[in-house]
C-alpha cells in the first residue's frame, strides 16, 4: 500500500512539551471556538457543547435535554436518521454524547483528515434537525430503557437522586438529568422541538477542536460551516436561586440492597469569581484531605484504624452553574450502622475544625495536584473536556492555571475556616438507604418515583 | 453526573475489547508505526519499551501470568485479593508508609488481576528524585510484600460486604450463571464467592506470591520520557529481585459447552440477557475474520445490527453489544442487553433473529466494507495517548505477538472476506453451544 497512507498513521513522538497551545476566536454569530493544539499524534477531538442542561429545564418536563441528545442522531433535513453515525464510522471516528445537569455536549475522535467533514456534520444538525413523531416514538422508549438501566435498579443511584430531590428544593438541580419517569411517559415531540429551536444556537454553543490541528484552518472550517448560521435571540434564564434551608432534613430510601449506605449533602458555595472567592478553594482541598485514594483520612481513619466504614468519600465540585453541595458518603463496616459512619464523617471534619490541618498533610495534596498536571497532558481529550467545562460554566478555559495557583495556595486556616463554617447541621441533608431484600415482590419505590 | 447516549461496557471488559479491536493499522511503512524496543532483561522478565519524550512522565506496567485462572480451585478471589494486599506492607514499611511514600512525591500506583493476567501499573514524574523513589516502593511491593494477618482480616471483610450486595444485582447473577455455562468447571468457569473468600489465609497469598511472581512470568512495559539505558535499568531493578521461575502450568482445554437457556428470577425492572461461547484464543487463524465481522454484528457502536434493529428500529434497550475476548484459552463472545422486564421474550427474538440471520447469510459486502474503513480510519486512535502505548505493549508482550504486530494489523483486516467471515462464524459460534442467561422476567425458558 501506498506510503502515503502510512505516513498518515505514523506517530510523531517528538521531543519538545506537549503543553497544549491554545487559541480562541470569536465567529461574527457568537460562537467561540478554542483550538488547543497537541501534535503528538494525528488525531483530532471535535467537540460541540451547548450552554442547555438540566439546570434549563421546567417542571413536568425533565429529561427534555437528554432526550433531545437522543434526538441529535435521528436525521436532519440533508441527511437520513443514522447517517451521522454511519458517515463518522466510515471515517474510522469514535462519537458520542453527553447531558448534565450544566451542558449538552457532543463529539467526535477521528483522524485529523476527517475534521471538515465532521464539522460540516456536526453544524448541519445544529440548525437542519428534523424531529419526526415517528423517530420520536421509538427514541423515548430507549430513555425509559435507559433510566431503567441507570437509576430505577441501582439503590445507590436512587439514594443520590433522592439527596438532590430533598436538598434542592426550587433549584433545577433537584431533578435527575435523565428525567422523572413520568416526565418522560407524558414527553412528546413538540417538548424536543421547543428545547431545540430554543437552545440549539450558535451564540449558545462552543466549539472544541483539540489534537493535530493549525489554530487557523480550523477557523477557517469553522466560519464556512458554523460560522454561516444566524445568531438567534436567547431567552432569558431565571435565576432559580436556593433559597437558604432551615434545618436539617432527613430522608430514608428503601430499595433491594444488601449494605446500607449513607450520603450526606451540605450546602456550599461553587466558584463564582476566580480571584476573590477564597471558600470554593479551600472546599475543594478539603475533600481531597478526606478523600483523595488511599492517604485521605476516611479511608485511613474511617476504613482502616476505625473499621467503621468499609468505604467512604467525599465529593464537592466548584465548578458547576447552579448551587454547590458537598457530598459525604459511606457504606458501614459489618456491624457498624450508617449512623456510627454518619458519626464519623462529621468527626472528621469537626477535627479539622479544631485543629486544622498539620502542613506536611497539605503539602502531600498539592503534589498530587500539580503531578495531575503533568499526567492530564496524556489525554487531550481530557484537556478539551476540562476546557469546555470551565467555558460553558462561565468561566475562562485560560483560568485552568490560575485556579490550580488559588488551590495550591489554600491554607491551612482556610481549610480549617470552612470545616467550621459549612457543616452545621441546618443546611445537612442526610439520605440513608434501607437495603430491602431481593424477593419475588417488589420492593415499593419510593414516593414520587413512580406513579 | 454526566449521562451518555450509549453506555460502553464496564472497564475490564472493554479493555479487553479494546485489546482485541486495538491492533490496526493501515499500511506497511518502511519505519515502524510505534517504535517498540524489545529485550529480555537479565532477571529473564520481557521488557517492551517506547521513548516518548513530549511529556516529562513515565508509565510502567508489570505483568503478570499469574491471573485468577491460577486460582486455587475453593479459593476464587485469590489473585485480585493478592493484587490488592501487594502494598498492604513490605519490610518495615506499612500500608500507611507505602501510601505516603507514593503521594509524596504524586506518583500513581495501582494493580488488579483478571482471568489471565495480575497487573501492576505505575505512572511518575520523571524527575529522578521522584521517578527513583517511586520505582523503589513499586520493587518493594512486587518482590517482598508481607501480606499482613490484620490487612487480611479487613480486606476480607469488605470483599465479603462487596460480593453480598453485588449478590442482589441482576447483572451479577447473570455474569456467574453465563461464565459458569460457557465454561462449566474449567478455570475461566469460576468466580468468587463467600465461601472461596472466607477460605482465603496469609498463606494462600503468600504461597500464590512464591509460585506466580516470577522473572520468567513478567511482561514490562515501558513509555514515557526516558532513554533506552533508564528503561533497561527500571526493567532490571523491578523484575530482579524476583525469583527466575517457569512457565505457568499447562491448564486443561475449554471444552465446548452444551449451550441451552437458563432463566433466574429476579424483580427488577430491566431484565439481563447475556447470549454467548467460548470464543477464541490469541493467535486465532480467524481472529480478523471474526473481528470485521462481529463489527458489524454488534461491535460497531451505534451502526452494528444489533444496534439496529434492537435499540434504532424497535427501541427495546438502551444498551446492546457483542464483542470478542481472545485470553490465553479461548475466552467468551458475549451479545449483552438489558430491557424491560415485560418485552424480555421480545427482545430476545429479536436477537436470536439478528443472530440466527448473520450466521446463515453473513454481512453484506458494503457492511465489510464500512467495517474496514471504520477499523482502519480509526487506528491511530488507539495509540494516540501513552496510556492506550502502555496497553497495547502490555497486550503484545503478554500474548508473545510478534513485534510488527501493529504494523501488519491493517493488511490483515483488508484482506477479511466475505466469505472468511461466514467460514469463521460458523467454526465459532455453533448455534447448539450457545448459551442464554436470562435474568429477570420468568423463571422457566420461553421454549
């Protein structure tokens, strides 16, 4: 075969950093468009992110966002329903999709040769989707598949849809992505076609291209195919805000199990403004001193000198568009109940409010941090993920280096400042799931599940 | 939480899938495509190494031949178990000290067995302060680990808690009542239960150590920004301390199942359908062939048959595939599923149908074609990050492929037929040793 085919596929694992080079454009309709450039092989992530997620959605029609991504593939007026997948299969691509409570998001992994046309593909649909009753039809019948799938047979993911359904209460985020089950049993077509005249636009998309590629013939590609659809007026967004909560709520889910579990949600502040938020920062450290592998202390404490959890976690994301929510979680130690673990997670954080954090602990946090750094420069595909992110949260991508500064430069009274301050009991949250045993009936869903 | 529009199978599996579908390429370049330096190091463990200067890391993998295949029979669990414990302690160093030591300096370790292989991974900065403590730690774990009677008593604890709530999940019962109907008393048979982990002692860990973590069973792979001389050196201080050892016992073959359908009750909403045989081993003549082929059966993401007429047409699943696993001994094709409990027979007509139809008519001439230019187009990225470099090393050293492996990858999938693929399909996939695992909806086989 032709050597110039083998060229194509030849690795150029050439010395000098990897350290992605990034450009920025803006199109005339408002579509931003980030370049991060990594040559080290031919290949080429493209990605198109919508500011819509479940966070967009109203009552009585959860779900919409996702099931419009299901939609995204069922043909537009240029091309048959499947024809997007088949087209960026015979060009050797990898795609798929994704929805969160923030974002919609798609993308393609081709070699870099196949770009144009995916970019030709992929703003075709962004303004030519036809969305048929009949494709419909089928497509909701694969989203109930999937919800089944996801959360109506998993415990676990039925005690965290509780937890943002009880912590949550005039948020959009106390809604699953996917939606409520009988949301989707009452979803029609005309619901899809609203959520996509309303939020597939130019001006509320951005597009990612990160691999092998020169920052300028990607605009170029970009204003010849995105670039020549019309801005469309946005409607306004509601704020939606939280309103404050006034006391702890407690909230017990049965479910076929055989451990317990405990998840606990305490309301914080994400990250709003980069250079002046000081808690988003030190939240952030504080649930990597938790529970970042095997060093943290749940799993030294909790897991091994304890044995009062057999796992634990903490989880707390300053990066997010709504309400921030600081998440506990563990599964008791035979014998043990969730509440001695419940216990013990609020012990160790009350120790850190006490005695703060000893410096050699901190110092251990920020080296993995800052190895992180070097070990993302792996996966371009991350780096444009992580990029995305932070755009369409409404931050900068370029405030990726500036934040990983504000996080090594947490201290340990700003760690200990925010384990006194954040973890009361009034703005506490507490899911603990009730295993019920796998019989011939049914255990009875909890309420408002299903109807 | 990010939900996705197709759900890939979980991380083991689709390593394994990847492994299979990873190795292609398009031509026969005068250079190689992936420079593989290759040498037996003097302890006698492979070493397959490839310089990456972009970024200042390394990735190290030490394989093992010493999976949960070698697990004693009542002892299933033994070589993840011992995996896990390998940082639980070395002399004078404890669990806590091993865990320290590697945070302190950012490295990542991490190790896990699956049916043939027990592999320990390490990724460093290539600093030397840090690249040499973390290779030190690592050594230390594979050579000299202490297996603690305590660390014992915890981990087991939790690997019991673990195993009785997996116990309740209809994807468990169904991935041990398929596993033991493919493969009925042989190794690849067997999984863990409370029972095999509550037999597990300090010296079963220790005796699986002596007899399995040998020069001789060691696969090392290396990538990362380092020169030959450094990777000879890693390879040599992590492998030298082990004892030379001999090849793995010779276990007995996989014998065809008798196939037939078996239904566990079980209330959730979804029931799971596993369809399946023992498929191949590494170095199958058909191997190519049943790769293009199951492409277009089931592997192709969302333009495989399956797919098709399963999710697109009928909309009866979220999730449906079918892949390949070549191991050692010839491991499993799978068609996988899940769907509401009440269209359970529905749906696995229509897989039957699909199925029963591919192998009597094979694919289409334009499906092989499409299956072709997906798995030629898409080559390079499958060795487009020095994580996915490490694996494809690991998988060539592990299965003794030959080192232009990759580059006679694409010629061998251009050249599948038809034809080829109907021949090996029929070898393979005997409609009589197909097993069906349905659970969920019905206790008693629809037929």
């Amino acid at each position: 075969m032709a050597a110039g085919i083998a060229c194509l596929f030849m690795l150029a694992l050439v010395a000098g950093p990897a350290g992605a080079q990034t450009t920025e454009y803006m199109l005339t309709n408002g579509m931003k468009v980030i370049v991060k450039e990594d040559h080290r092989a031919p290949t080429v992530a493209h990605m198109v992110w919508y500011r819509a997620g479940s966070i967009d959605e109203v009552n009585g029609k959860t779900g919409v966002a996702h099931l419009l991504e299901h939609m995204m593939f069922k043909g537009t007026r240029e091309f048959g329903a499947g024809e997007f997948s088949k087209r960026i299969a015979s060009l050797g691509g990898r795609e798929n999709a994704f929805t969160s409570r923030d974002y919609t998001g798609y993308y393609q992994q081709l070699h870099k040769s196949a770009l144009a046309e995916a970019m030709k593909l992929e703003s075709d649909r962004m303004h030519n989707l036809v969305l048929s009753k009949e494709e419909f039809e089928k497509e909701i019948k694969v989203v109930m598949e999937e919800r089944r799938w996801r959360t109506e047979d998993r415990a676990q993911s039925l005690v965290m849809e509780q937890l943002n359904a009880t912590a949550f209460v005039a948020s959009p985020y106390r809604a699953p992505t996917v939606g409520w089950m009988n949301d989707l049993e009452a979803m029609t077509v005309d619901d899809a076609r609203e959520w996509y005249e309303r939020w597939y636009a130019p001006n509320n998309a951005l597009l990612i291209v990160a691999g092998d590629v020169q920052p300028a013939e990607v605009l170029a590609l970009a204003e010849r195919t995105y670039g020549r659809l019309p801005a469309r007026p946005l409607p306004a967004r509601k704020p939606q805000i939280e309103p404050p909560q006034r006391g702890l709520r407690r909230v017990a889910v049965k479910a076929p199990a055989d451990n317990p579990m405990v998840v606990m949600g305490f309301h914080v502040p994400a990250l709003r403004d980069v250079e002046r938020d000081v808690d988003p920062y030190a939240l952030e450290v504080l649930s990597a001193m938790l529970a970042l592998n095997d060093t943290g202390r749940f799993t030294r404490r909790l897991v091994r000198e304890q044995r009062v959890a057999n796992a634990a976690e903490a989880g707390y994301d300053m990066i997010s568009r709504g309400p921030g929510l600081f998440l506990l979680m563990a599964v008791p130690a035979e014998g043990r109940t969730t509440e001695d673990t419940e216990r013990a997670m609020r012990a160790e954080i009350a120790r850190i409010a006490t005695e703060g954090v000893p410096e050699d602990e901190l110092k251990r946090i920020k080296t993995q941090y800052v190895a992180a750094e070097t070990y993302k420069l792996d996966s371009i595909f991350a780096q444009a993920m992580e990029a995305a992110q932070l755009e369409i949260t409404g931050f900068a991508q370029r405030d990726d280096a500036r934040i990983l500064e504000r996080v090594r430069g947490v201290s340990s009274a700003q760690v200990q400042d925010v384990a006194r301050r954040y973890f009361g009991d009034d703005t506490l949250t507490v899911v603990t799931l009730l295993p019920q045993p796998v019989g011939e009936k049914r255990a009875a869903p909890p309420a408002g599940l299903r109807h | 939480m990010l939900i996705t529009r197709f759900p890939f199978p979980s991380v083991s599996r689709l390593l394994a899938f990847l492994m299979f579908a990873v190795l292609t390429l398009a031509a026969m370049p005068a250079r190689a495509v992936l420079p593989i330096e290759h040498w037996t190091a003097p302890s006698g463990a492979r070493v397959y190494f490839v310089r990456a200067p972009a970024i200042p890391m390394v990735d190290i993998a030490v394989v093992f031949d010493a999976g949960a295949r070698l697990d004693p029979p009542a002892k299933s669990g033994l070589a993840s178990l011992v995996a896990g414990m390998l940082d639980a302690g070395v002399p004078g160093m404890d669990e806590e000290a091993i865990a320290r030591t590697l945070a302190d300096i950012g490295a990542q370790r991490g190790a896990s067995a699956t049916d043939d292989r027990l592999t320990v991974t390490l990724r460093s900065l290539t600093s030397e302060a840090e690249l040499a403590a973390a290779l030190r730690v690592t050594e230390r774990t594979l050579s000299a680990p202490t297996f603690p009677a305590a660390v014992l008593t915890r981990e087991r604890e939790r690997i019991l808690q673990a195993l009785r709530e997996a116990q309740t999940k209809p994807e468990t019962l169904a991935q041990q009542a398929f596993s033991s109907g493919l493969y009925g008393s042989h190794p690849y048979g067997r999984y863990a239960t409370e029972a095999s982990v509550q037999a597990l002692q300090v010296a079963d860990l220790t005796d699986f150590h002596k007899r399995h973590f040998s020069a001789a069973r060691a696969v090392v792979a290396i990538i990362g920004d380092i020169d030959r001389a450094r990777a000879e050196a890693i390879a040599q201080q992590l492998t030298g301390q082990l004892p030379k050892g001999q090849a793995a016992p010779v276990l007995p073959a996989v014998v065809r199942p008798s196939g037939g359908e078996r239904r566990i009750a079980h209330p959730a909403s979804q029931s799971h359908l596993l369809i399946g045989t023992p498929g191949i081993a590494w170095g199958d003549p058909d191997q190519f062939a049943l790769l293009v082929g199951n492409y277009v059966l089931g592997g192709g993401g969302f333009v495989s048959r399956l797919y098709g007429e399963v999710r697109e047409k009928r909309g009866l699943a979220y999730s449906v595939y079918s892949y390949f696993i070549p191991n050692l001994q010839p491991g499993p094709f799978v068609i996988s599923l899940q769907t509401q409990r009440e269209q359970t027979d529905t749906a696995l007509a229509v897989v039957r149908e699909t199925l029963t139809r591919f192998l009597r008519d094979g694919p289409t001439e334009a499906e092989v074609q499409a299956a072709k230019s997906n798995l030629v187009g898409g080559f390079p990225l499958r060795i487009d990050s020095n994580r996915k470099i490490l694996d494809n090393l690991a998988n060539i050293g592990f299965n003794r492929l030959p080192l232009d492996y990759l580059e006679r990858w694409p010629d061998r999938v251009q050249a599948v037929t038809v034809e080829q693929i109907r021949a090996a399909f029929a070898r393979h996939l005997k409609p009589e040793s197909l097993v069906t695992v349905v659970v969920g909806a019905g206790a008693q086989p629809a037929r």
